[in-house]
C-alpha cells in the first residue's frame, strides 16, 4: 500500500462517513502508512481503528470480523493471539491480485458500517477487498 493509495482510502472513508470516525491505513506489515480522526470522533476510535488494519493486515483471516468468529467458542485460540489485535469488526485487508497488500481499518460506526467503509477505502485506493466483501 503506497502513501498515495493510503491518502485515496482516508479521503473516500471520510467523504462517505456518516458521523465522525477514525481510518487507518497500514502495509503489509500492519505499520501504519496514513490516517486521519474526523472532528467530532471519540478518542479511543484511534486506537480502536488503529488496531483493526495491524490485525487485518497480519492476521489468517482477511477481516477482524472473520477472526471474531474464528476465536468465539475457544478461549485457547483467543488467549494464543497477538496483544494488538481487535475483534471488533472495520478492519480489512486489502488485495492485489491474491496479494495481501496492507489493510484499513475504521471505528467511530456501528460495525457493520465501519467494515463496509474500509471496504470502499480499499476499492478507492485502487486494490480489492476479500471475496464476497
């Protein structure tokens, strides 16, 4: 995820936001390339979405969604992960081809809207989001 991509994610996540909310945008790597916290957002949405692209980015699973789910029934599997992850949903990885390329996460909304802003995100900066998102 180039800085330019990163900036077209936070301008289409801000422009379709319908309240105030945070957007992160990281690499690969879950490192942050760009972000931006609306006037009006909670202060804790930064770490919140913060935390929602480093967990889809790095993660097994394509959506801090899937990984709530994945880990719901099993305090083990729970227990096993990194510290910095969210199982909150409005992460999601970003794609090139089948190339995970880095990930936006959001927080400020319900969850469902935060997961289908990223995913907006995703498709402004010019990459895909998971099949069937």
């Amino acid at each position: 995820m180039t800085h330019d991509q990163a900036l077209a994610a936070v301008g289409a996540v801000i422009a379709a936001a319908s309240g105030p909310v945070s957007v992160y945008v990281a690499d690969d790597h879950g490192e942050i390339v760009a972000s931006l916290t609306m006037d009006g957002a909670a202060l804790d949405t930064r770490l919140n979405a913060e935390r929602k692209a480093y967990t889809a980015a790095r993660s097994d699973q394509t959506t801090t969604r899937e990984l709530a789910a994945k880990v719901r029934d099993d305090p083990a599997e729970l227990a096993s992960f990194d510290p910095r992850f969210s199982f909150f949903s409005g992460g999601v990885a970003a794609f090139e081809d089948v190339r995970r390329v880095g990930a936006v996460g959001v927080s400020g909304l319900p969850g469902a809207e935060d997961e289908r802003l990223a995913v907006l995100g995703i498709r402004a900066a010019g990459h895909e989001p998971p099949a069937g998102l």
